[in-house]
C-alpha cells in the first residue's frame, strides 16, 4: 500500500452505496481483528469492498486484503490521535456530516428517498454516521500531523532527481505560459436595479409563505448550490464574500430572510439554517445585474484599441496590462495568468477555461489575439486578448524547467518515509491480533503479524 492510501484513506470508507437491496447490504458481524483497544468487523470489510466495486475499483489484487490493510492503519492512528489528545470540534464534524449527507442526498435523489433507503430519520441516519466521521477526521489529522513540516532543500531535490531511473522520470505535457488583458464591461444602473428588484419579488414571496429552498432551485443564479434549494453548508467567516458574511452571521433565528446583501458575485438573499460556533450554514439566492449589448461592445472596443497600440509597437504587452487591466491578479505580473490548480503560470491545454482553450488551441507564438468573451472565476462576464508568452514542449521532466514539480515528489517521497517509519515502530508496540480467515493477506507479512 502506498503512503497516500495510508495518508489520506478515502472518504468512501464510509459512504454506502445505494443500490445494494435489503439482502445484499446484510451481513453478519463478527471480530476480524483486535488493534489496541480498537476492533474491526467483518462487516466493516465487506461493506467497503462493496461499494469499492460499485465505483469501479478494478484493485491491485486482492480488494479484501486492501481494504483490510487501510482499516488496520487507520485503527493504529485512531490510538496514536487519543494518545496525542487530539481533538476534533463538534462544529468541524458537524460541517462534515452536512456535506456528506448532503452528497449522499444529490446522488439518491432527495431527502426522503434517503430516509426510505436507510428506513430511519435523517435524526437517525445522523446519529449513525456522526461517530463515523469523528473518527475519519481525528485519522486524517493524525496522518497531516505525522508529516507536518517535512521539506527538502534543493540539494536533496538534485539528488532525489539523479537516482530516479530514467523509466520513472515522469513526462511532462505540453504547457503554455498566457499574457492576458481582461476588461470588465461597465456597469449599467439600470441592469443593477432590476437584478434588485426580481430578487425583492422573490423575498416577498418567501416572506409570504413560499419555499426558500424551491425558488433557489428555479431562480438562483448560483449554479453550484441552487440545485441544492441554495444551500452551501457549514463555512466559516474566512470562506465566505465579507459582505455575505456579515449578513449571513447576522441572522439569529433558524430561517430567518437577510435583506437584500451586495458582494462581488451579485445581490443575494440569504436564510440562516444553522449557526454552531465560528459556522454557519445557509441557503442563498444569487441574481447577476445582466449586461447588455452595448456595455459588451464597449469592452470588446477598448481592447481592441488596447491591441492595437500593442501591435503598433506604441506600448509592451506588459506595460498595457498594468495599465488597462482589470483582473488584479495578472495586472501586476505582465498580466501572467495563474492557474488555479496550482498556483503556477503554467497551463496544459485542457486546463484552460473554454473561451481560453478555442483561443490558444489556434493561436501563434506572439502573436496577440482579437478580443474575446469568457467568465471570470465569479462568474461574471469579462472580455479578454491574449498572447502566448512561452510554450513548453512535451517533454521528460527536468530540473531546469520543471523544479517545483520534480521537488514536490521529492517531498511526497520524504513524507512516505517518514510515515513508513511510524507504521513500522507503531505495529511493534500495538497489541494487534488478525483473524486466520485473513492469514494469507500478503501484506501482513510486513510486521502485522508478530513472530
């Protein structure tokens, strides 16, 4: 088993799967193993092969034998986090569990048919899965905690770099580097104001009686949370527009209507579900002032003469971003774009947004592109021209080009060492007892079984 199954055990260990009849979900339970004080069941097994196989999980031999690995190391943590005094607060587990029922209540269809499924309460369901996720946070702390603060400095990366052979080397595709100048069409007051007033018509019709939920689903703007009645589930202030959340930490009573609130996505009216501690958890009613035509043409005619000058010599790309553009994030860097994977400035094609990739996939080196429109990461129109500032072949990665990657997997090695170090010196001190049904395992010929 790799350090990443042992690091980061996936949150499938405890979801279930949701065609499984009646039957097919039964099975008996007894003890297959003792860890510490911690036990494992035979169903505990069972169950997660299951629902590993209705994802797909083809496995690299045999799934039972995996699955009984992780839950071994995941006990070994368990014991560790108690003997660190690891704590997990009630309200991170409380977000958690709302996230994953809430994921569980999109892929069944609604809240009832949940219900039906489990043929419990949502109280229930809660109830059963809360311990759950206790558990899995306390683990997936302990293992961050474990490698915490592991680096390498540049002369472990070289060293790291020239024992690889030459077959594991990773390939590298090819990547580009964009200059971008993006300028938001002008506001429009009257576009302003009738986002405003849709969104009091709605808040009236709530007031009087009306699912909040419902509308968000038919009017929200908010793709990502309107086909979930609005709701975005515990976050914290940090996490949440300032102006959002003020409003929205604001409210007091369960279902209480902010008014209307401003932020940089647009106007919204929020309704308070739930408030524990430094959380909150609400729905929302996200309306976009619209914009029209002639702003468009507006925005479309000041790149072009921004391109223009460029063209013509009478300014650098680079000068022309810091002073015509508007994404503030680019402006200051020759209007370099990020890229929001990975904070770096470099991009694989299929990385890029839609409007980006049509541009790019056509365009020659230096040459600056006719204006475009495309979305910014708020989903707000923007019209943009760029240029390829450097493209980078396919290649086998290298020091000079690909540093960061290639010191990224020196740190993921380290990590990987350092937790195997751990596991090594924690399955000598723990009392661990494996069942006979699972002698044959390969795995627990690394130190599980004590000779």
């Amino acid at each position: 088993m790799t350090f990443y199954n042992k690091l980061f055990i996936s949150a499938t260990l405890i979801l279930l799967t949701f065609n499984l009849s009646a039957q097919e979900q039964f099975i008996a339970d007894r003890v297959i193993a003792n860890v510490g004080d911690k036990i494992i069941l035979q169903s505990d097994v069972e169950n997660q092969v299951i629902q590993l196989k209705a994802q797909g999980y083809q496995g690299r031999g045999d799934i039972k034998c995996e699955v009984f690995e992780e839950l071994l190391v995941q006990k070994l943590l368990l014991i560790q986090a108690e003997l660190d005094s690891i704590e997990i607060g009630m309200n991170q587990v409380e977000g958690e569990l709302e996230n994953r029922l809430n994921y569980f209540i999109r892929q069944i269809g609604s809240q009832e048919k949940l219900e039906e499924f489990y043929n419990k309460s949502m109280i229930e369901i809660k109830e059963d899965f809360r311990p759950l996720i206790r558990e899995q946070l306390l683990t997936q702390t302990m293992q961050r905690n474990l490698v915490i603060g592991v680096k390498v400095s540049p002369k472990e990366v070289e060293a790291f770099y020239k024992k690889l052979p030459k077959d594991s080397i990773p390939m590298v595709n090819t990547q580009y580097q964009i200059n971008q100048i993006a300028v938001y069409p002008p506001e429009d007051e009257i576009s302003r104001a009738e986002a405003r007033e849709k969104l009091l018509n709605i808040r009236e019709r709530i007031i009087n009686g009306e699912r909040f939920s419902t509308l968000a689903v038919l009017y929200s703007e908010d793709p990502g949370s309107a086909r979930r009645g609005g709701e975005l589930g515990f976050r914290t202030r940090d996490e949440l527009d300032p102006e959002f959340a003020k409003a929205a930490f604001r409210l007091t009573d369960d279902g209480g209507v902010s008014r209307i609130v401003e932020s940089e996505y647009g106007f919204h009216i929020i309704q308070l579900i739930s408030k524990q501690g430094n959380q909150v958890n609400v729905r929302h009613i996200l309306i976009t002032p619209k914009v029209d035509i002639q702003q468009k043409i507006k925005a479309k005619n000041k790149l072009d003469s921004i391109a223009n000058l460029i063209r013509n010599d009478s300014i650098t790309f680079a000068n022309a971003a810091l002073r015509f553009s508007e994404d503030e994030q680019s402006r200051l860097n020759d209007g370099l774009m990020v890229n929001p994977m990975n904070s770096s400035t470099r991009f694989e094609l299929e990385e890029l947004p839609k409007a980006e990739y049509n541009i790019v996939k056509d365009l020659a080196m230096g040459e600056i592109s006719e204006p475009f429109e495309t979305i910014d990461d708020k989903g707000k129109p923007i019209f943009k021209i760029i240029k390829i500032a450097k493209k980078i072949d396919a290649h086998k990665a290298n020091l000079k080009e690909d540093y960061e990657m290639i010191e990224e997997i020196a740190v993921m090695q380290k990590q990987q060492q350092k937790f195997e170090e751990w596991l090594k010196e924690s399955k000598k001190k723990t009392y661990i007892h494996i069942d006979d049904s699972f002698i044959n395992c390969k795995f627990l010929k690394n130190g599980w079984i004590k000779q």
